[in-house]
C-alpha cells in the first residue's frame, strides 16, 4: 500500500473559502449539492501554478451526479469520477464549482463519513470522513466558512442539526422541512457535522466570561434525557476552566453535544456540534461507575477543548496531529486535576496524575516498544486513522507537560498567548508550537525538537555518590535508549532535553534543602535540573547526611529510571516521600521487582513466596489514616499483567499471572482483618454522593473486598458482596460487587456469581452500556482449566444482545478479552489467537478502524516465549491472507515485517 511522507507535504494547489451544502437526506441516497468558491493557492509550489492547471478533490464511495463552473454543465472529458474521487481540467484561477452527488448512508457500515444509527443520520469526518460525504480538498490546510440546509421527512427527522448558528428553518411540501446553518469560523472540513433525527435536548443558558448569553445543549435519544445531567455539568465546568486557566472563551453563540451509540472513537470535536459514543455522555447513579463519571468528565473537557487547541487553531498536516491531540490531552488532564483536588492539593491532584502515569507506561511504553513505533510526530502513514495512538495523544501529552514543567504555570501560559496572537485562524505546526514557547519564554529550545522526532522510550541510568568529608552529594544522570526497537532506533538522532525533578530525604524522612554547588543558598526541596547532555553528574553542597534521593517527581518526563534501590530504601520511600506520585511509585518498584521474581520462580516450577517484609510495607500503607482513600487505593494496586510482562525478558502470561495472582492471595490472606475492617469503616450509607472523595471511599472498599475475594476462604467476600450487590444505590458499588462475586467463584470453584449476573442482565437489559459492563466482566474474568474464558466468550458471541456491527458492543466482548485478560487470552493451545484472527477478518469487512485496533493485540508478539510467538505468527500471517482494508494491512504487515 503506498505510503504518505511528512517530507513530501505541498501547500495545496487550490483553496476553497466557502462552502454551501444541501442534503436532501434519505437513509438509501442521500443527494448533496455542494457550491464552492475555488482559487488558485498563491502560495503554492511553482510546479502547480501552470495555467489551466488540473484540480484533484478527493471523494470516496461517492456516486456522481454532476458538475459546474460558474453555472456551466461540465461536459465529459472535463470532469472524471474515479476510485479516489473527481479529476476537473482546466480549471481557472478562481471560480464557482457546484457539485452534486450522493452517498448510500444507511449501507455504511465503517462509521466514517454520513451514517445511519439507530434510525437517525449522524456524521463522522475526522481523519478523512468528509470525501465520503462530497467531493473535496479534504485536508486540513484547506480551511473554508459552511453554509449548510438539511432538508428531510420532518416526521421521521424532527431534529436538523449542524455547526455554527441556526439561521432559518421551515416547512417544505410533502411533510418534508428544512434547517440551514451557518459557521462563521473557517474550519477544516474534518471539523464539518450534521446530525438529524428523533432526538431531544436538555438546555442550559449561561453567560460567558465577557457576559455574552449561550445556548447549550445535550441531544440524546428520548430515554436517555434523565441521563444527560452530569455531561452538561461537565460542559459547564469546561468553559469556565478554560475561562480561567487559559483566557479561552467559547466563540459561538450555540454550543451542542449529541450522543449516538454506534462510534468508531470517544468523541469528535466538530465545530459547535461536538458528537460523543453514548458511552461517554450518558451517566446517573444507577448506570454509570464514578470511573464513568470521571470518563465523562475528561471527555466533554476535552472536545470543548479543541475548540481553541485543534479548531481555531488546527494542524497543517496529519502529521501534526499531536499539536491539537498532545495539547488536548494536556488540557483535559489538568481540568481533571483540578477539579479533582483545585488548583492547590498536590496530594489529591497526584491521584489524577498517577491514573495518567499508569495508562502510559501500560500502552504507550510497549506501543514505542514495538513495531508501531513512531515519534510524537509520525513521519509516514499508510492509514492515517492507525495513527490516533497513545504516542500521539499521550506521549504528545507528556511532551507538552514538560514545557509547563519548564517554564512554570507562567510561563506556559504566556506561551500558549502568544500561540493563539500568532496562530489563531490559521493550520500550523508541532514546531509553530515550540517557537511560541520558545519565543514566549526566553528560551532557545532547538533541541526540545527531538521530542517530536525521535521514537521509543528514554531510559535514564542514575549514579549518586554521598562525601561525607565534603558533604557533597553528586547525581549522575545518562539518558539512552537501551535496546530500543528497530523502528524507534531509525529515528535517534542525539540526546534529548529532560527537564528531571529531584528531591533528597534525610534518614528522618523530611526533605533537605537543595544547594546545587555554585548556587548561594539553598532553594526548595524540590529542583527541575535539566538533562541535555548524554551524561552529566549535578552536585549537591551541604548535604550533611547521606540522603535517599526521589528521583523523577511527579514523573517530570515521559522516561524509565534506572537505579539500583533497595527494598528497603523503597519501603522508607514509600512510607516517607513527600512527593506523592513517587512514593506510590516506589511501591510500584517494590512490587514489580517482586513479582517479576516471582513469576521466574514461576516458570521453573519453584515454589511461591512473599516477604514478610514487603507485606508489612504494603500493610502500612494501608492502614495510614493520613492518606486518602483514593491515594491508598492506587498504592494498594498491583501493577497490572501486561506491564509485568512487558518487563520480562520474553513475555511468559501464565508465570505473570501465577505470580500476580499469588501475591494478591498472600495479601488478602495475610492483611485479612485490615481488609475487613476497611470494607467496614469506608461503607457510604445513606444517599448516593458523586464527589471525588466519596468516590475515594468507594474504590477503597471496593478493592478491600476484591482482594477479601482472593483469600483462601472466600465465604467472607461471597457474603459482603452478594449483599452490596442487592442494596447498591450506584453502578460503582453494583458492579465491584458483581466482578467480587466472579473472582470468588473461580477461586472457590463455585458458581457464586451466576445469580447476580441473571440479575445484572435482567435489570439493565434495556440500557445497552450496562450491558457492555455485562460483557465485558465476564471476558475478563479469571477462569480455569475446566473453565476457560474463550468458552464463555464464544458463547457469548451466540447471545441475542451481541452484535459486531456496534464498536462498543465488539469491545466490550472482543476487545475485552484480547487485550485485558491477557492469561486467558494467551492460553498455551492458541485457542486465544485463532478466535483474535476469525473476529478480525470478519470486524475488516464491516468497519475497518475498529478492526485495526483489534488487530493490534497481536503486535508484540515477537517478544513472547517460543512457543507462544509462533502460534501468534501463524494467526497474524492468516489474518493477512484475508484482510482487505488498508487499516488492518499496516499493522499486519507492520508486526510481520
Ligand atoms: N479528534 C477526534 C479523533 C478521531 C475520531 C473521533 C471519532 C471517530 C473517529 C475518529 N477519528 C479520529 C477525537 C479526539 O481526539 O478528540
Ligand atoms: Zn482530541
């Protein structure tokens, strides 16, 4: 399949300033006329400046009607459909084209472009959706203002919706009506919507910061409003955070959010008209988890987000994607910290901040460890849509994180001032970026490029060495990138600038005052010191003990720290860090260094078994009533399997899992009466309370009992939880108690959890995203020889409410149990594979981006043990013998190559 380069980008040869669309929308054909004004791009390259020159606009499953300049029928010869769209000759340097053509929106399946979803029409343009819609210059450096009129059967499509402001509607014969829109803002066309159908809204009206009154609103299905609350709140608290933190008021003077259940991704950020999977709108007490709720949160945040970072501003290429992706995802993490902790509480801000730590170093660490590896700026593609990927969006996150880690909170913000006062309205680049901050700040930041640039994992390799004469204490930091992977190594290019906090604690455990030698007086306890060469040692002055240093706070990098700590020096951190993140991550060490040996003792058939010692600093923990509840919860939790396998030499799930499996056995049993004091003392009686620290609560006694689950003698847990089941008031509780009930099962060998999940089912059968929870606990449930979970998920996929034609509904099956139950998954018979292979060849007939998402659990695979990385050849190699789209050709062919 070709390939695009970064390095072969060319200004457009034609520009399109405005665009007025009519759809005369009907499920089987939908006819689009679309009016243009084209001309000639002054700024483009001289080989496209020749007369008469041939204008190329992209279309794709399109049927053509027809075309004209300036009013005149294109005769033949002029004007050709073909495959990739519409060849027009001799086009002049500026004129009106109208085109008409249609699209077949109740067939497409793939979720991209116009599409039909539970009876209604909704749209999806973002990477290259809008070709599908009309002929276009889909791209983003095309930027054009939209007029748009839907016209439909009023009966069947009472709601005609699409970005910008409403200007006129009305009535049309036949019982048909109309609505036309109007954006004032040019856009991207990836940017374009339209949603039309039987859907209802919830409003609110508020005044934005310079005191200008805005419509918002939440479209759902109809009985769905009494679930919209917590998503127009959302949207509340996003528009006053970006009123404060960043200067960013909303421009429209209509804002809308619609929700549709079949949706290849979370959300869209379409200009005014923000389109979410229901999944990440749709919210009460008795259908959503607060891990929902904060979902929700974070996601409504976000695309409201874009609409300064991504569509005021957007990208000149897909290869900048992360300059509105890396930037968002920044955005929304910090409005989520605050609003979590405010502005202030470190300790309650650090929760959030270890979330976002754990998700990249699951994904993005092994996405940069394999085949897909690629810079924050990527520099080819063959399919654009496989690359919306944790490097992007989080890794790209972590990159823009370190600019404010830099410069402050200041100076970020003067930054991102002076990029907008340059920027605004325009397409631009990762570096349009970096020169802001750069210029903004002071700073020459030349070498910060090579985050953009260069793939895989930086691994900093630290030395100390304590004078005690001298009372000097020297830090040696050497950046590389170990044994990265071939497709990371071909982009390293030099060493690159990391900005590493560091903290140094005395033997009482408070932090010392920090005098780097040269200065004239001690400054803080925490210092941002900035690695930029290969290696070089910082020293310390005044240090009148051997301190233990906090290496990295707060994870100031996106980097894997090597030092040779000791288990006890872990357990002091963890018991005395100030910084809040590292002393979760020093149990995090501890824990991984232990259950990394014990997973080898695993593999050669030795026995299991757990210091005391490391025991009582996980007990410690535990049972520290200065911590919050949420804090202890994320302390409490072992580091997952698929990071602990990631570590390993050759990746071996089962020894991983045996490990793991028996280290939560040997916690639950030893810390037993902890467990059930704790599942006692943090029950929240009485009215449901959605806030962050009742929420706190409820993870806390939700782990406890999680853990009760593994003892030996699970009756305790079985008890607890069949009763938290029947009186749950909320999902969180409901569902923690259901996924109880499974482990016990599988640890006593019983069916003590079938009774729920009759229930579970019977209950929410009519709110299909509790229905995906259905699913997706049982896929990821533990199992045993005589039960192995493909059996249950195979006949799962017989049951009336699975269906492959629904992303969320595939993921919470498939995806489930591919890429979160990784022992059942990758059980040594292949049985795993073979089910991955058959489901990804069928999802690549139907909708092809979420077939390359599935065809990804596969990727790594080259770093398995023997006889598991064969197996995983044969099924990768069969999958490629069948696969047709483009999508799940590059992973395949990417993974084999
Ligand atoms: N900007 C969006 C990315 C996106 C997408 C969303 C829905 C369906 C298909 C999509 N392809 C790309 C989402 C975001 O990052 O905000
Ligand atoms: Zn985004």
């Amino acid at each position: 399949p070709a390939v695009i380069r970064r390095a072969d980008y060319a200004a457009p040869a034609f520009l399109i300033d405005s665009v007025a669309l009519e759809f005369d929308l009907v499920p089987e054909r939908t006819i689009v006329k679309s009016t243009m004004r084209v001309r000639r791009n002054p700024d483009a390259g001289a080989a496209h400046g020749a007369p008469g020159a041939r204008l190329e606009l992209m279309g794709e499953a399109l049927e053509f009607i027809g075309a004209a300049i300036d009013g005149k029928a294109l005769p033949e010869g002029a004007v050709r459909a073909h495959e990739h769209g519409l060849t027009i000759e001799h086009a002049p340097d500026a004129f009106t084209l109208t085109i008409e053509s249609a699209c077949d929106a109740g067939a497409n399946t793939t979720l991209s472009g116009l599409y039909v979803s539970s009876g209604n029409f909704f749209t999806q343009c973002e990477a290259e959706g809008f070709r599908r819609i009309t002929y276009f210059l889909d791209r983003p450096d095309v930027m054009a203002t939209y007029t748009v009129t839907l016209r439909a059967d009023k009966a069947a499509y009472p709601v005609l919706l699409s970005n910008g402001n409403l200007i006129e509607e009305g009535e049309l014969p036949d019982g048909r009506h109309f609505a036309k829109w109007e954006d004032p803002f040019k856009k991207p066309s990836y940017l374009f919507a339209l949603v039309a159908g039987k859907l209802v809204s919830i409003d609110e009206r508020i005044r934005s910061g310079s005191g200008k009154e805005k419509l918002l609103q939440v479209w759902v299905e109809p009985h769905d409003l009494d679930k919209t609350r917590h998503a127009m709140d959302s949207l509340i608290h996003s528009i006053r955070w970006d009123e404060e933190r960043f200067g960013l008021e909303l421009d429209l003077d209509r804002f809308m959010i619609v929700a549709v259940s079949d949706f290849n991704m979370g959300a869209m950020e379409n200009k005014g008209l923000n389109i979410f999977n229901t999944k990440y709108v749709l919210a009460n007490q008795e259908t959503a988890t607060d891990t929902d709720f904060g979902n929700i949160e974070a996601v409504v945040g976000h695309e409201y987000f874009h609409n300064w970072t991504g569509n005021r501003v957007t990208c000149r290429d897909w290869f900048q994607l992360s300059l509105k992706e890396g930037l968002t995802v920044f955005r929304d993490q910090e409005f989520s910290a605050d609003m979590q902790g405010g502005a202030t509480d470190e300790a309650a801000r650090a929760v959030k901040r270890i979330e976002d730590v754990r998700v990249l170093r699951q994904m993005q660490f092994a996405e940069d460890a394999g085949p897909m590896a690629h810079p924050v700026r990527p520099e080819s593609f063959v399919e654009i849509n496989n690359f919306y990927t944790m490097t992007v969006y989080e890794k790209g996150a972590e990159v823009v994180r370190m600019y404010q880690t830099l410069f402050g909170r200041e100076g970020f913000r003067r930054g991102m001032d002076l990029y907008f006062k340059r920027h605004d309205g325009q397409a631009v680049t990762c570096d349009d970026f970096r020169h802001a901050m750069a210029d903004a700040n002071g700073r020459d930041l030349a070498q910060f490029e090579r985050w953009y640039s260069q793939a895989g994992t930086p691994r900093i390799s630290v030395r100390t060495a304590y004078d005690a004469v001298a009372q000097r204490y020297s830090v040696t930091l050497a950046q590389g990138y170990g044994d990265a992977s071939n497709a990371a190594r071909e982009t390293q290019k030099g060493p690159l600038l990391i900005p590493f906090a560091i903290g140094l604690i005395g033997r009482d455990g408070k932090d010392i005052a920090l005098r780097l030698e040269g200065e004239a007086e001690a400054k803080g306890t925490t210092r941002v010191i900035e690695l930029t060469e290969q290696e070089q040692t910082f020293t310390f002055v005044d240090v009148k003990e051997a301190p233990l240093p906090s290496l990295l706070r707060n994870f100031s990098a996106p980097v894997i720290v090597e030092y040779d700590y000791t288990n006890d020096e872990l357990a002091f951190l963890l018991a005395h860090d100030s910084d809040p993140f590292n002393r979760w991550e020093a149990g995090q060490r501890l824990a991984t260094r232990e259950l990394l040996a014990l997973a080898a003792r695993a593999q050669a058939g030795e026995p299991l078994a757990l210091d005391d010692s490391t025991v009582a600093a996980f007990s410690r923990v535990l049972t520290d009533e200065t911590l919050s509840p949420a804090f202890r919860d994320l302390a409490m939790m072992l580091p997952s399997e698929s990071y602990l396998a990631e570590q390993m030499a050759e990746a071996d799930p089962a020894a991983v899992h045996a490990a793991r499996q028996f280290a939560r056995k040997r916690l639950a049993n030893a810390l037993k009466r902890d467990w059930l004091s704790i599942y006692e003392s943090h029950a929240t009686p009485g009215a449901y309370e959605p806030s962050p620290e009742a929420a706190g609560h409820r993870a806390l006694k939700n782990l406890a009992l999680a853990y009760l689950a593994e003892a030996d003698d699970p009756a305790d847990a079985i008890r607890l939880a069949n009763a938290q089941y029947d009186n749950a008031n909320n999902m969180t509780d409901r569902a923690a108690a259901l996924a109880a009930l499974l482990a016990a099962s599988a640890s006593a060998g019983t069916d003590a959890a079938e009774r729920a999940l009759e229930d579970f089912y019977r209950r929410f059968e009519q709110e299909p995203l509790v229905i995906d929870k259905w699913f997706a606990l049982q896929a990821t449930q533990r199992g045993s020889a005589q039960r192995p979970v493909i059996d249950i998920v195979r006949k799962l996929m017989a049951h009336p409410a699975f269906t492959l034609r629904n992303p969320n509904r595939a993921r919470s099956l498939i995806f489930s149990f591919c890429a979160a139950n990784p022992s059942q998954f990758h059980s040594a018979d292949g049985s795993g594979y073979a089910f991955w292979a058959e489901q990804v060849v069928a999802l690549d007939a139907l909708n092809p981006q979420v077939a390359a998402r599935l065809a990804r659990s596969l990727e790594l695979w080259r770093r398995y043990t023997p006889a598991l990385r064969e197996k995983m050849r044969e099924a990768l190699e069969r999958v490629a013998g069948q696969v047709k789209s483009r999508d799940v050709r590059e992973i395949v062919e990417k993974a084999l190559a």
